[in-house]
C-alpha cells in the first residue's frame, strides 16, 4: 500500500512539474491560483509541502506581487507563510506572525486557518519537548478548539489534541479527540497520509488501554469489548506503520503496547510471549515493565499449581533481569506517569520498585 500511494504521489508530481514548466501567461498562472491555495491549507493541516508543490505557491505568490492581484491579502498570507514554514529560511516568529494575523482576519475561515497554523507550530515545540503540558501542549488544545469552534474539524489538529491530552493524563477526552479523527479519515480518505493513519489507530487503541486500566471506560463500554477494539486498533496501527516503511524496531514501538492487554486480560503467559518477542527486537522499558510483571504474576500462579522448582526460577530470573535493565534506563523512557495510567493501580508498588532510580534522580536535583 505504501509503494503504491508514494508510486501515484511521484506520478501526480511528475505530471505537476510538467504543466508548471508549460504555464508562463498570467492567465495560464492563476488557473493555479485554488491549487496553491489548497497547497497551503494542507501543509497547515498535516500534509507538508514538497518540492514540486511548493512551486505552485511560490509562482502564484509571485504573479500575485504583479501588477494584477490574484489573491485576497489572507490568502497571500496565508501562501507566504505555508511556503516560508516549509522552506524554513524565515524566522519562525515571522510565520508565527502570519498565522496571528489571519487569527485576527475578519472571516472566520481565515481565522481557523490561523489558528491551526499556531496549533501547527505550538505541537511541534511541544513535540521536541516530549508533549510536556504546561510546554506548549496545552496551548496546542486551544488553539485546535479555536479552529473548531470556527468549523475547521481536520484529522491533523484532532490528532495533535489528541497526543496532547493523552500526555496530560486525559484519556477520555484524548479518546474522544483520536476517534474522531478516525472517523473523518474513514468518511474521507482523500489526501490522508498513512502516517495520519497511523497516529489515529495507534491514539483509539492505547487511550483505550488507560481507560480500561483505570476502569473508567465510556458509559455503555464493556471491559472485554473495549480490550478487542484496543487490540485491534494496535495491530492496525503496526500493519500501516509496516506499510510506511518502517522496520521492525519501528513497528515494536506499536506493538509493546499490545502487552498491556494481555496484563489487563490477567493471560501471563502471552504477555510473556508477546514481550519476549519484542525484547529480541530491543529493550524497552514499557515492554520491560509488562514482562517484569507477567513474570511475578506467572510465577505467583505457578506456585499455587504447584510448578517446578525450574519453572519458578525461570521467572524470578526474567523479573531480576528486567529489573536490572530498567535500573539503567534514562526516566523520560521509562515515563513513569504514563505507565500508572496503563497499569492496574494494583501494581502501583511494582512499579514504584522498578523506577526506584527515578525518586533518588529527583530527589538530587
């Protein structure tokens, strides 16, 4: 599916270069004129400009500095800061700007386009410092309802809301946010990336697993029912993760979250499958955290049933050398307030012993 979308995407481009090269009257220009607009628009709302398409706008941008007007002022903005955003040779305070200006434009599209713009900028500092709230995520959820409350719904800024809340601990209204997104994919897959995808299968899915982990689940939900949707929504999510390209280290950052399921289900020995499988792809600490756990929770099981001296051993081994693997890991991997959220309370003293290097971390600084 990847080769055949980036296949017809070179074929389009190809055929845009063509015609670009042809187009040289005014008049052969501003038949251009909606395109580069929505250009522009979809580089706003996830779906960055490439070479070829930012000839588009840079050619009607500059017919539109001759001596007949092609565009509105908003929408010479508009182009002007989608093709310095792209370029990234102007200031970021400039496009910041631009994008404040058309907030402060008088129709309410141009608004919203002004507000996704800044939502656009403010999730990827916040993204670069990894979704911290109060860094720029919660200006990110403004901005994004700011769009909406003037009818600008995209699957992008839901997604970017989406991310945001999930960080902040918000599972239902994240849940919300990333099966919306989903639904607008789905009503209307034109022009959406797999990466976008992706991100809405992956957000209903792990959303999911905290709500069912905090047994907060939508009114009417049922706990099993909702296990299967989140277990199906990941594994759609790893399959179109495959699809872009990425490898196998790729995918298992979608997968691991597959373990909590199998913790939340109380099936030990698939959550002990499932991690090992992922861990012979490399170590990471949500997957170490599962494994640890379906380790002291199969070997409790096993000695009830009465299990080898082998057996019980076997799991004492994988809890220590899990432990010791965690203990050396950096805090912001392991990511100790999300994994409360995705964990049973019950396991709240277990967890608190493998991030035990975390406290005394704090404590120092």
């Amino acid at each position: 599916m990847a080769i055949r979308e980036e296949n017809e995407s070179a074929r389009r481009q190809g055929e845009l270069s063509r015609e670009l090269q042809q187009a040289g009257s005014a008049r052969q220009i501003a038949a251009y004129k909606d395109r580069a607009i929505s250009i522009a628009r979809s580089h706003v709302l996830g779906k960055t400009m490439n070479d070829v398409t930012s000839q588009v706008v840079s050619m009607v941008l500059r017919a539109d500095d001759g001596e007949v007007r092609l565009l509105k002022d908003e929408e010479h903005l508009l182009l002007q800061a989608a093709l310095n955003d792209w370029g990234g040779e102007v200031e970021s305070s400039d496009v910041r700007a631009a994008f404040q200006q058309l907030m402060d434009a008088e129709q309410l599209s141009d608004q919203a386009i002004g507000a996704a713009g800044l939502a656009m900028l403010e999730y990827r500092d916040a993204n670069d410092a990894s979704l911290v709230w109060n860094g720029g995520c919660s200006t990110v959820v403004d901005y994004v309802n700011q769009a909406s409350a003037r009818d600008l719904d995209e699957p992008m800024l839901l997604l970017w809301k989406g991310q945001c809340l999930r960080k902040r601990g918000d599972a239902l209204l994240a849940y919300r946010a990333f099966s919306e997104a989903a639904h607008l994919i789905l009503a209307d897959p034109e022009d959406i990336t797999l990466e976008q995808e992706q991100m809405a299968h992956h957000g209903v899915g792990t959303t999911l697993v905290a709500l069912a982990a905090q047994r907060q689940l939508p009114e009417g939900r049922l706990y099993e029912e909702a296990l299967q949707e989140a277990l199906s929504e990941l594994r759609t999510a790893a399959r179109i993760r495959a699809e872009r390209g990425a490898t196998q280290v790729g995918v298992a950052y979608t997968e691991e979250n597959i373990g909590f399921i199998h913790i939340l289900d109380e099936d030990w020995p698939a959550a002990l499958d499932h991690t090992k499988r992922i861990d012979d792809i490399l170590p990471l600490a949500w997957n170490l955290t599962v494994r640890h756990i379906a380790a002291r929770e199969n070997g409790i099981a096993l000695r009830q049933a009465g299990a080898s001296r082998e057996a019980l051993e076997n799991m004492e081994t994988i809890q220590d050398e899990t432990a010791m693997v965690l203990s050396l890991m950096e805090c912001n991997q392991i990511d100790k307030p999300e994994l409360q959220r995705l964990l049973p309370s019950r396991f709240e003293s277990v967890l608190e012993s493998l991030s035990a290097h975390c406290a005394l971390e704090a404590e120092r600084s």
